[in-house]
C-alpha cells in the first residue's frame, strides 16, 4: 500500500527539489549580504561627506560612488562564487543519494563531496542507508518466498475485503471456478450460502472451520471442501479451501471395499460349511451324494483361490508393483490367442465369437503379453457371462492414429449410461441381482489397471439396457523402423 504525501509537506529533504529550494535560498541570503554591505558603504559615504569641504563634493562624490559601486559588484561576484561552492557538493551528494549509488561509497568518498561540518550526518545517513538495503533484501527474499509459496500450493485461497469482494486469490483457486476473481463478490463466484455465512460469522479473533458440501457446474461433480475462514486487520477475511473430495472418496472405497469383500466371501463360506456339516452327518459314506458334496466343495475353494489371487493382484497394481515384462508383440496375435481359449466356452453358451483383425504390419505394440492376454480374457469372459444364448461377440485390433486399439463388443444385457463410468470399480455391479455367482466383480479393476501400467487407456461403451457393450482398449503404437 502506497500513502501520498500531502503536499503541504513541501519539498522532501534528500531529493533535487529539496536541493533547488536550498539553492534559490542560498543566493537569496547572498544577495541579501550584498545589499547590506552597499547600504553600508553607502552610508559611510554620505557620513563622509560631513567631513569633506563642500568645494570638494564635485570631485569626491563622483569618485566615492564609483568605488562603491566596484566594491559592491566584486562583492557580489565573491559572493555568489562563494555560495555556489558551498551548494556544489550537496548537489553532488543528493544526485548521489536520488541514483542509490551511496550505498557503494566509502564514508571517505561522501565526506569529500561536501563540507567536512556535514561530516557526523553523512556517517549517519551511510549507517542507515546501509541498514536500510540490508532490511529491504531480507524483505524482498521473504516476499519472493511467500509469493512461491502462495502462487504453487494447492489450496485455494481467498482474501476477502470489509464488503466481501476477493481482493486477492491464488492460481488454485482460480483453476477452481475457471475464471478472474479478483474484485467479484464471494456470493457471486461461489453460489453457496453456507460459505458466505461462514465468512460472515468469522469473528475478530477466532478462526472457524467447516466441511462444505459443493454442486453445480463449477465443480462438474459433488465435492467436499474443507474451508477454514480466519481474521485479518481492516476487517478483512482470509479463507482457505482444502479440496478432500478424493480422501472422501478413498474412504467410501475403503468401506465398500470391506463391505463387499465379506458379502463375497460369505457365499462360498457359508456354502463350505454346509457341505462339511452334511459330509460330517453321514453323506460321506452315501456312492451317490458323498463325491457330488465334494465336487462342490472342490468348486467352492477354487471360487475363493481365484477371488484371493485377484486380490493379490489388485494390490500389486494398485501399489504400482506389477512386475510387467515388455516386449515388441503384435495386438492381432494377441487378439486371436485369447480368442482362441474361449472358444469352446463360447460354443457351449451357443454364442458366435469373430474375429476382426487387418492384414497389415501397423499393429505392434511393446507389451506384456500374458498380462494383456488377463485383459482380454477379462473382458471376453464378462461377454460370454452376459449375451444370452444366440447372441454374437466380437474381437479385434486396429490402428487408431498413433495408438493401437483393441476392442470386445457383444449383444448382451448393455449397461446403463449412468453405470459406464463405474463398471472399473471393484465389486462393482451394475445390478447384483443379474449378476449374482458371475464371479469376483475383480476383472474389469484389475484390467484397468493391466492396461494403466501399459501407459494405455481403457473405457467402456454401451446405449443402454439389452443394447449390446463394447470394451475398448487403447496402446500406445511402436514406432515404425
């Protein structure tokens, strides 16, 4: 903040109008001397007269006027030869000090550019100065600190005057609303009552903190904000907002997570304990239902080795621990390998399975081919679990501009569009009513996660209920040689 100073003030020592006035000053005093000493010699001259004869007068006055007026000229010249050696070295010292060239004086070379009386005030102003630019470089560094600091933290912040207009914000906060803040209400550009009123109730002296709860097109998407609102001089307001949409999020994961990993595994659980207590009460001993108790048992564990091994690699890919062995593979052999392992489960579910590859040499890609081979028998394995019996699925690989891309379409149960953007998550079901004993609700997190690790893209395509899903899988392309 700048202050004017009145201009009542007058001229500011240390500056060239400070010297001017100094200057004009100066010749008015030696003017003022010279007129003194012409008065004075005007006087003795007229005393003198009292003494000399009056036949005289025409001879001396004439005389005595002359050598006035010679005495009063030289005295004039003298004196402003004088004054100007005296005004010289100020201005010299004050051009010095208006140019910051003092600092890099010696106390030596100031003293010799005015009268050596000025000496105590020039050790003086070279202390200060010296101490001055010490404070003023301890000042800028701590400004260039906050100023990072301020313009590369990722919460938003917001500085609020006595009227509630943002007078200051940072880049996070500005990514936020996607706009210019500064100098708009807090109403107008948050839209959101309870953070107004937080503003509004923050006191002199004590912070406030709430979590709020934002909507609307601003965000795209329901977030928690954690705004803390804190009081600063001239009844202004500091706030600061701590996105924590994403550890909400985590946390609801975490809790489905559990949730849904105890309902899978109560199912075979349950069923184990059954079969145990049936084997233990006698059907061991029964040719007929003793081995079918036990197959049924066999089912059961492999169901619970599968989810367990799925797990483990869920854990590894989400830890970014997946071992990947990469190499130049075609995406076309990739396709027809896994193509080729669901074949008789496609005949067995009545289901045509194609395959649709080009015949060129445009679609290598540098991959883990087993881990891609899990993708895709992922992904063929949820179409055969979801086309009725007739239906048709498709498999295939094509160049896509500088990525290679790979695709599982069928003409089963569809998705809705509003499930689309969740079908990755785990446990996952769209409708657990359908998809009830269809397996871990594992395959399509750990495919995304495959395809991640790839430096790929994975989504998911449907128009709706009964209307058929495609699977698209998208990699980088190697370069051609």
């Amino acid at each position: 903040m700048y202050l004017a100073r009145p201009a009542s003030y007058g001229p500011r020592p240390g500056s060239v109008q400070w010297v001017t006035v100094h200057d004009r000053v100066t010749r008015h005093l030696a003017w003022l001397t010279v007129l003194l000493v012409g008065g004075t010699a005007l006087a003795l001259l007229l005393v003198s007269l009292a003494f000399v004869p009056v036949e005289r007068w025409e001879s001396y006055v004439p005389v005595g006027a002359i050598v006035a007026a010679l005495g009063l000229i030289l005295a004039g010249i003298a004196v402003e030869a004088a004054g100007e050696r005296l005004v010289r070295p100020m201005r010299r010292l004050v051009r010095s000090i208006e140019e910051d060239a003092i600092g890099g004086q010696t106390l030596h070379e100031l003293v010799r550019q005015a009268p050596s009386e000025m000496a105590p005030l020039l050790y003086g102003l070279h202390v200060t100065h010296a101490r001055l630019r010490r404070t003023v470089g301890e000042l800028e560094q701590e400004r260039a600190e906050m100023s990072a600091l301020f313009e590369h933290m990722a919460d938003s912040v917001l500085v609020l005057d006595s009227d509630e207009r943002i007078v200051l914000s940072n880049p996070a906060a500005e990514r936020v609303w996607n706009r210019a803040l500064v100098g708009r209400s807090l109403a107008e550009v948050t839209r959101d009552a309870e953070l107004v009123d937080l503003a509004r109730s923050v006191s002199d002296s004590d912070t406030e903190m709430r979590l709020i709860e934002f909507f609307g097109r601003d965000f795209g998407e329901r977030r928690w904000v954690q705004a803390v609102a804190t009081p600063l001089p001239e009844h202004r307001r500091l706030l600061v907002l701590q996105d924590i949409s994403e550890l909400r999020r985590a946390e609801a994961a975490r809790r489905d997570f559990v949730a849904n990993v105890s309902h899978e595994l109560r199912t075979p659980v349950a069923a184990l304990k059954a079969l145990v207590e049936t084997l233990e009460q006698g059907a061991i001993d029964d040719p007929v239902e003793g081995p079918r108790f036990l197959h049924r048992m066999h089912v059961e564990v492999d169901g619970l080795a599968q989810m367990v091994a799925e797990l483990l690699d869920l854990a590894r890919a989400e830890a970014g621990r997946l071992e990947l062995r990469l190499a130049p593979c075609r995406a076309d052999d990739l396709v027809r390998e896994a193509a080729a392992r669901v074949v008789p489960t496609a005949k067995q579910a009545e289901l045509q399975l194609d395959i649709v590859t080009p015949d060129d040499d445009e679609l290598w890609v540098c991959a883990d081919s087993r881990r891609m081979g899990q993708v895709l028998a992922n992904l063929l394995g949820n179409a055969i679990k979801f086309t009725p019996s007739g239906g048709r699925i498709e498999i295939g690989a094509r160049r896509h501009d500088e990525n290679v891309e790979l695709w599982v379409s069928d003409t089963g149960v569809g998705i809705e569009p509003e499930h689309l953007s969740r079908v990755f998550e785990r446990f996952y079901k769209t409708d657990p009513s359908r998809a009830a004993g269809t397996g871990t609700g594992l395959g399509l997190a750990i495919a995304k996660h495959l395809v991640l690790a790839h430096d790929g893209q994975i989504w998911a395509e449907s128009a709706g209920y009964g209307r058929g899903t495609t699977f698209h899988v998208s990699l980088p392309a190697l370069p051609e040689s």
